[in-house]
C-alpha cells in the first residue's frame, strides 16, 4: 500500500493506528503536541519516586494489550503484579477478599471474610463462570444498566456492594455510585479473572514508549511539541462536509505551516477531537480523578500481602495502593511508597494538607497498631478528565471511525469504551478505517 498519513495526536490509539499504517506500507507523520508521546499515561519523578500521572494499572489480558505488544513486549515492560483481590478496611478492621482461584493462599482468610457472606462469595464465582464464557463483541451489545442495578439483579446483598465493590469499582470507574455502565464491569471482572493487574517497573509511561519504539521501527516519523491547529480537505473549506470522494486533506500546524496528506487519523482528547472533526457524538463529559502520592519516613516498611486497602467505612480516601510494596522500583530502597485516589468534583479543589489528614486518619485507624503521623506529601495529580463518562447506554452512541467527513478517521477510546484496552482496540480499527483513503 502506498500513500501518505498524518496521524494527529501521540497517545496509545495514535502511536497503534500510526503503526499499523506504516508497517502497511504509508509513509506516516505523527504529530504529538506535548514534549513526549502518551496521551494520559505518563510517568514522572519527583525526589527519587516513580509517579504515575492518576493512578493507572495495566490489565494483561486485554486483548489488545496481548495483539499490540505481543509476549516479547509485555515481558520487556517487566511487570509487577497486585496479589488478585483487595483488603477491605474499616476502623480496627482488615479483611482479605481474594481469588482463590489464582491465589490459593487466599482461600482461608477470603472463607473466613465476615464482610461478605458466604452466598455471595458463590455469585462471584458463578459470575465469574459466566462472563468467562462470553464472547468478545457481546460485551459492549444488548441491554445496558448501571453496575447497582446489574448486582441486586444477580442477588448480591448490599453489604458485598457497599464494602466491596464501591470501593474497588470506584476505583476502576471512579464513581463510587456505581451508576457507570455494567458493560464496563462485565468487561474488567472477567480480564480480573484471566489475568493479572500490575504496573511496569519503570511505571506507565514505558507503556507508550514500548508502542513509540515500535513505531519507530516501523519507520513512523514523530514530531513532538507540534499542535495541529486545523485539518481542511482538499478543494474544500474546513471540515466536516458532505460525503463524498476527497482528495486528500491539509494539516494546519498552530505555528501556520501546512502539510499535504491523504488521509488523517484523529487522536487527540475528546474535547479536541470533536473540535477538530466537528463530529457531535464524541462524548466531551469527563470524569475526575485525584491521585495524592505519600511516603512513610525512611526505614519503615509497609506490607499489605501486595493488595489494594479499599476504605469500607468512608469515601475519603476511597482506596490506598502499597505501590512501593508491589513495585520496588517506584521508590528509594529505604522508603515506602503509597498512592491514595480521591473521586469527585469536590477532590478537585481540595487542599493537599486536608487530603494528607484524610490519609493518615484512615490508615492510623486500619493500622491502630501503628503510628502515621510521618507520613510525607510527595505529590497531588489533579486530573480533571481522567475518562470520559459512562452511564448505561453511552456505548451505543459512541461515534465510529469514518464518521468524520472526507479522508478523516478518529482513533481514541472514546469510539469503543473508557480504558487502555479500548484505546489500543481503536488505534487498530483506525488505521483499518484510514486504509481506504490510501
């Protein structure tokens, strides 16, 4: 195949969707207007730690995770795996919730579990034995319902929602409502089930930078701190137009120089997609996520068995990560490393100092044993779209690739669904699409 792409944006569906394209044959331009490629997974280090930017993990059985990177490059991100499960914590409580499937360790403490009773623990295992018979395409079909409503369907008795799943699926949605869609919910318990939930040695970002060095290879020419101002079809005003066949289209940079290509690949933000595109059904309403990052003084160490403390008696913080605990490398070998998530609005405007307090409250109540009065501010990640939001029946409307006029395609999770499976899977389904303008 022969021809010419300008792939617009730099995040994990426009480094799959620049690739592909060029390991067919184009010559590709990425164009990526932050200093490095990424999108929303990125790493950075503050006095020695490794800090993901909101707290993200990487789910190895997605699919698309498998396809993209295939054995010898998720082995190159040199994964640390969470044990499977969480502990759910409330004032002079801890309590393991595992898989004794996957973690036969977990098996008596998960029986033993007085936070969930006996006949939900057999739900989960017989939901589990469901979804892991579904077929792909039969997730994101068919009748939507908030996650709530999909539990007290299946006979879950509020106490598993309320100590269980609020917490961790806040986690996993950042709605502690659990109003999202169950789609999102069938789709992540079964990937739970199938594999593991972990992070790269080196953190997140060397997600991105394994799919940019396959870029590379591939031939695709990256030009970072480039904002693409406009895109036009050729003849044409700026997009979107009628249907109709196009001869290529013209790439305005913010700087005001211009590029000649047949075909485009949207991959930016929402937001900036549908600027770009004028395409209405790209979902613009975010989600917020606050992550705060903290360090018990030098020295002292902290074991939770690798798992997710999930906060069962108060929203504030709604989980703490033992990061440093899962992954050494994300900290001095004499500290510990801890992430705290926060969810809402109001997170966003709150101060570090009350953040920190609700921390060291929590934990100085699962923990009585100990004193967190040391605990260390590090850093605070505000991030105000963190996803885009997903009520039951968002997925439906999503748009498609080609719904943008002429040789336009879009590439993002927002045309499939909020997460790093949906946004690898739209890369792949964009360079098909961008195919046809080639």
């Amino acid at each position: 195949m022969n021809g010419d792409a300008t792939v617009v944006g730099g995040g994990l569906a426009g480094l799959v969707a620049a690739t592909r394209l060029a390991e067919a044959g184009a010559d590709v331009t990425l164009y990526e207007r932050r200093p490095e490629v990424g999108g929303r997974v990125r790493t950075e280090t503050v006095d020695g730690f490794t800090l993901d930017r909101g707290f993200q993990v990487l789910f190895s059985s997605y699919p698309a995770v498998e396809r993209e990177l295939g054995a010898e490059g998720l082995d190159a991100l040199d994964l640390r795996t969470f044990a499977p499960g969480a502990t759910i914590c409330r004032p002079g409580s801890r309590s393991v919730l595992g898989d004794p499937l996957r973690d036969p360790l977990s098996a008596l403490p998960s029986l033993l579990n007085s936070e969930v009773s006996f006949s939900d623990k057999l739900r989960t295992l017989a939901l589990r034995y469901d979804l892991g018979n579904r077929d792909e395409a039969a997730f994101f079909a068919g009748r939507d319902a908030p996650i709530r409503e999909y539990l007290r369907d299946w006979g879950f008795a509020d106490d598993y929602v309320e100590n269980f799943v609020e917490p961790f699926y806040g986690g996993i949605t950042l709605d502690r409502s659990l109003s999202t869609s169950k789609q999102v919910f069938e789709y992540t318990f079964r990937a739970m089930g199938r594999g593991s939930i972990g992070v790269p040695a080196a953190g997140m970002a060397a997600l991105p930078a394994t799919l940019a060095d396959r870029a590379r290879e591939a031939g695709v020419a990256m030009e970072t701190g480039e904002d693409v101002e406009s895109i036009r079809i050729a003849g044409e005003g700026r997009i979107p137009f009628r249907k109709g066949p196009a001869d290529g289209a013209t790439v305005e940079l913010a700087d005001g120089t211009t590029r000649e290509t047949d075909a485009v690949v949207v991959a930016t933000s929402p937001p900036e997609a549908r600027r770009l595109t004028g395409v209405e059904s790209v979902p613009t309403e975010g989600v917020p996520n606050v992550t705060g990052w903290y360090a018990l003084p030098a020295g002292e160490s902290f074991e939770t068995g690798g798992r997710i403390l999930l906060n069962a008696a108060a929203e504030s913080p709604n989980a703490v990560v033992p990061m440093s605990e899962v992954a050494p490398e994300y900290a001095p070998d004499d500290r510990a490393l801890l992430a705290a998530t926060f969810l809402g609005e109001e997170s966003l405007d709150r101060d570090e100092s009350e953040l920190r307090d609700d921390v060291r409250d929590a934990l100085g109540a699962w923990y009585p044993e100990r004193d967190f009065d040391g605990l260390e501010p590090v850093d605070v990640h505000r991030v105000r779209f963190a996803q885009f939001a997903q009520p039951p029946g968002v997925h439906a409307g999503l748009p498609d690739p080609d719904d943008p006029e002429g040789p336009v395609v879009l590439a993002g999770d927002y045309t499939e669904w909020s997460s790093i499976q949906g946004a690898l899977e739209s890369g792949r389904k964009a360079a098909s699409a961008a195919t046809g303008h080639l």
